[in-house]
C-alpha cells in the first residue's frame, strides 16, 4: 500500500521523502521486528522513546517513519537517508488505529468479535469458547496469554493483549482464513494503553475483579484498576456479565441494565446447577447441569476442578448461545469433557505414586482458588511449589504465602521470573505472609527436583506460577525453562514414568 493511502485522514507535516512513491509491507513500533518496507512507528513508550531504535529500524529495511516531533536527534539520524519517508504527526493510539484500519481494512468483513475480560479466568473462558465454535463447525481464532491460534498456527503474543499493530493484524489473518469469531484476551493495561483503539467489540465477556496488578509498573490503584476494566465495555455491543461477583452490577449499571448473565451458582440466562466431582485416572472431573434459559437442561462434563472452571465454562457456554441458534440448541455440540489448557490446571505427570500439576496462579485469588479445588478432591497431601515475579505488584507476595501456608500441607518458595529485582527482596515480602511448614531453594530447577522427592502416594504437587511460559527472566536475562521438561527428566532418571 502507498504511504499516501495509509495516511488517509490523518493530519500531518511531511518532512522528508514522496508518500505516493512509498510503498509500505506493514506496520510496526518494535524495531527488533520491523521488515524490509515496514513503516516504523516511532513513539515514546513507558521507559524509552522510540528515537532510541531509529538507526535498527533503518538498519533492517524500514520504508518510511512516523514519530510525534522531528527534533535535531531525529534528523540527525533521518537526513542522511533521503528515500525514507519521515512524517510528523500526533503518535496516540487514535492513530495507530486509524494506520492499521487503513492499512487491513476488514471492516466490512463478517467477524464477530469478543472480548473477554477479568483478573481470572480470561485464558480459559477464551480456549473453552474457541473450543465450541470448532466443535460446531465455525471457524475461530484466540490471541491472549498463550499466543495466537487459528487452525493449526501458534503464535507468540507481545503481551496478554497484544500490542495494537499486533492484534490488528492477527484479526487481518483471521479474516483472511474466513474465521467467523475471534476471540481476545482484553487486560486492564491494554485499555489503559490503547491497544484495542477504534475497535468494536459485537461481545464483552467479564469474569471477575481482585485487587491485582496493582504498583510497579501496572496500575496506581485498585480503584484505577477497576475503572480500566469497567471502561472497556464502552466499547461493546453486548455484555455478558457474571452474576456471583458484584463488580457486575457496577458495569450493568454503566450500561443501563442491557446485559445478559451467567453463573455457576445462582439462577441466570445460563447457569450451572447439580455440579459432581469424580476422580479419574486422567484427570479431576466436574459433571453439572446446563441451563440456557428456557431451552432444556443439558449435561455437561468438564475435564477441570474447581468452582472457578465451572464459572468458566458457564461463561463461554453463555457467550455461544448468545451469539448462535436457539431454534438449533439441541443440535450443539456442547462437551468439555477432553478439554484442557496449557498450564491451567494442567496435569504433566504421575510421580511416587502421586500427581503433578502446573498452573499459572500468580496472585492470590488464583493460588486460592486453585488450592481450594484440589482440597476438594481429598488428595494426601498438597506440596505447593511458587515464587513471584519481579518489577511486578509487591502486594501479592504476602498474600501467596498465607494462602499457601494455609491450603497447602508443604510451601516451597522458588524464583518466578525475578527480572530486574533481587530474589532476596521477593522473598523477604512472600516470607511476611508465611506460617508452618515451608522451604526456600532459589534455583527452580532444583526446587521442582526436591518437590518431586517429597512426595508420596496420593500427594499432589503443584507448580504455580509459570504456567505456559517455556523461558526464565533473571537480572535481564531469558532463558529456555520448561517445567514439563525438567518433571520428565527427573521422572527418567528415576526409572519412573511419566503420564501425560
């Protein structure tokens, strides 16, 4: 596309180069990834400005550059290369929006699009939607905290909600593949940030509200934090709310009380009812009735524990009635019984006679929920193996060690992702909320090794806190960290085996 074309409605002062002679392949504000042709967007971010990466974006092939004020650093690097395009203009999200409406222009494409958003639960409402769309023959595409999946693609996201050039571009691949749905993650910072400008969402799904990503480099406050998730539904058609937490009723009433509800306790437009827990060898089971109004009961199986999943499923069950057939109701496809998610609840293996899980729980209504659901099921024992991120909330570090102390037979604290902060301060702040028995071993490698040589029969291991992730960030540094792969390990050299 000329550059000329994708500026179409934006103002703007050219300083250099001819837009109609510029042909741009993409869009892009990372520099790291920019390709040959690519128009560089050039913006100040929460700690750098993007002047800083203009010499790698030209490096790697850039066509043309966009930045707010074309000051005597920007020219100094831009006037040497006279075929770029450099244009001055307002940087905001408004119009990023506008470049990448321009730039894919799907806008009269039929796709219905959902957000889902809520300090819990968002990861999985997400996968179990997905999962009944495919399984009723309608093409769907997810982006969120696990990546990007359409069909049999996998990709990595930025972030929970990907960074707007980003996510514009996978609902563009979306649309191109003849999906009818895409479904995306929405976070309180993405709203924040501007990385669903000039979107429309036909459905806005919320789960829940805990006081979470709170400091750092998140949100001032609680009160902050509420207000980012609350302000996302401005932007959606419809809204389907959950009738057992009470922030809903803030958001109905933000919306006039045009809303539809879910449950997993109390009668709604769709709601659980005469839930069962069963034990098999292959996982926790839950087995409940299903009401969608006045349709008739159907029973639903769920490869999931906890009250949380069945919140969860109650919600995408919700959200595809909402947005298909009742005349074709009976027909549907509605099973979860196979169904799992990458490190949610995940089961990874069978060790000593006891059983392995992995879960992303990282604060601590998630720890609390999850070790709620496996006290449930009346295992031996709960060894409960966890650190916390750095550069993140402090708040929630306390608060995990009491929940685990608390629920758990066995704390292990471990590092999670410490970046740029000492272990020794992360742990000082967990330690405040820790009671009865616990143990410290700062590398996770052999803090998962020790786990796994506690245990016994009918105990359960969980590991928490990395979930998904297959790297490790420690003093600036990633590297490849895999749970899986290290249980497996240990399982080998142990002449054990291990059940996936």
């Amino acid at each position: 596309m000329k550059l000329d074309i994708l500026l179409k409605g934006i103002e703007y002062h050219l300083q250099q180069g001819s837009p109609e002679n510029c042909e741009i392949t993409g869009l892009c504000e990372d520099s790291r990834k920019i390709k040959c042709g690519n128009l560089f967007f050039c913006r100040t971010g929460t700690h750098t400005s993007g002047k800083q990466y203009l010499r790698q974006a030209l490096s790697l092939g850039a066509a043309a550059v966009i930045c707010e004020k074309y000051d005597e650093d920007s020219r100094r690097i831009l006037s040497s290369q006279k075929d770029i395009c450099v244009i001055e203009t307002d940087v905001s999200a408004q119009t990023q929006a506008r470049l990448a409406s321009n730039f894919y222009d799907f806008s009269k494409e039929k796709l219905l699009l959902i957000g889902v958003t809520g300090t819990k639960g968002k990861t999985t409402v997400c996968a179990m939607l997905q999962k009944l769309f495919l399984d009723n023959h309608m093409l769907c595409a997810t982006v969120g905290t696990n990546g990007f999946f359409l069909k049999d693609r996998v990709a990595k996201s930025s972030h929970t909600t990907p960074e707007l050039f980003e996510l514009y571009g996978f609902i563009a691949e979306a649309v191109k593949a003849g999906c009818t749905h895409f479904i995306a993650e929405v976070s309180s910072l993405a709203v924040k940030q501007g990385r669903i400008a000039g979107l429309t969402f036909d459905l806005g799904i919320f789960t829940n509200i805990y006081p979470d990503h709170i400091g750092g480099n998140e949100h001032a406050s609680f009160l902050e934090y509420a207000y980012w998730k609350k302000r996302f539904f401005k932007n959606c058609k419809k809204v389907l709310l959950n009738r057992d937490d009470p922030f809903s009723f803030e958001i109905a009433a933000d919306k006039n009380g045009v809303c539809s509800w879910y449950s997993a306790s109390v009668c709604a437009d769709g709601y659980a009812s005469e839930i069962e827990k069963d034990v098999e060898i292959d996982g926790l089971y839950q087995h409940f009735l299903w009401h969608w109004q006045k349709m008739p009961a159907r029973s639903i199986s769920l490869k999931l524990p906890g009250l949380c999943n069945v919140s969860n499923a109650a919600a995408a069950l919700s959200a595809f009635c909402l947005l298909t057939s009742d005349e074709q109701y009976d027909s549907y496809q509605l099973d979860f019984s196979t169904f799992s998610v990458r490190g949610r609840f995940e089961m990874v293996g069978h060790f000593q006679g006891g059983t392995i899980m992995i879960d992303y729980a990282h604060n601590e209504a998630s720890l609390k929920n999850l070790l709620e659901s496996l006290r449930a099921y009346h295992p031996n024992r709960i060894l409960c193996m966890f650190g916390c991120g750095g550069n993140r909330s402090a708040v929630r570090r306390s608060a995990m060690g009491r929940v685990s102390s608390e629920l758990a037979d066995l704390t292990i604290i471990t590092q999670d992702n410490s970046r740029d902060e000492p272990f020794e301060q992360i742990l000082a702040d967990i330690l405040l909320g820790v009671t009865g028995d616990y143990v410290v071993i700062r590398d996770r490698k052999e803090a998962i090794g020790y786990c796994m040589s506690q245990m016994r029969p009918g105990d359960l291991l969980v590991l928490v806190g990395k979930g998904h992730e297959d790297t490790q960030e420690i003093a600036g540094k990633v590297e490849v960290f895999s749970e899986r792969d290290i249980v497996e390990s240990i399982e080998k050299t142990k002449k054990g085996k291990v059940s996936k």
